[in-house]
C-alpha cells in the first residue's frame, strides 16, 4: 500500500441508476398514520418517508395480503 493517495486527479460523477432506485408518488394517509411514523422516526433517526418504504417493501417481499371486513360493527369517522 502506499503511503499516500492522489484523490485531487479523480473526477466526482453523479450516480446513473439513483433516479432508478426510487419513484416518486403522491398519497393520501391519515395523520395518525403519519404521526405514528413521524414519532417511529424520531426514535430510529430515519426519515419517516424511508420508514413507510421499508414497511411496505416488508409487505411486498412477504405477499401479505389485505383482509377488510366491511359489516356490522365498522364505523367510518368522518371529519
């Protein structure tokens, strides 16, 4: 190994697959829901945005699948 390393002669690029990595959407969530993420990301110091990422990547690595009941006994708030 040497003693010392020239990192001034290398040039910087940005990374070409990034706006791959990611997309963009718009959603509607409640604010408890984005309370409760807010609050889970001032524990883990993590953005609430990547917290609701890794939930859902959870969900969808693990097929987990939605049962909604909608009968007796469901109330709907309403504002």
């Amino acid at each position: 190994m040497r003693t010392e390393y020239d990192f001034g002669s290398l040039t910087a690029r940005k990374n070409p697959y990034v706006r791959l990595l990611k997309q963009p959407v718009t959603i509607r969530l409640d604010r408890e829901t984005v309370a409760y993420f807010k609050a889970m990301a001032g524990q883990t110091g993590l953005p609430y945005q990547q917290l609701i990422n890794l939930y859902l990547r959870d969900c969808a690595v693990r097929r987990r699948q939605l049962h909604v009941r909608w009968g007796v006994g469901h109330r709907t708030r309403r504002p």
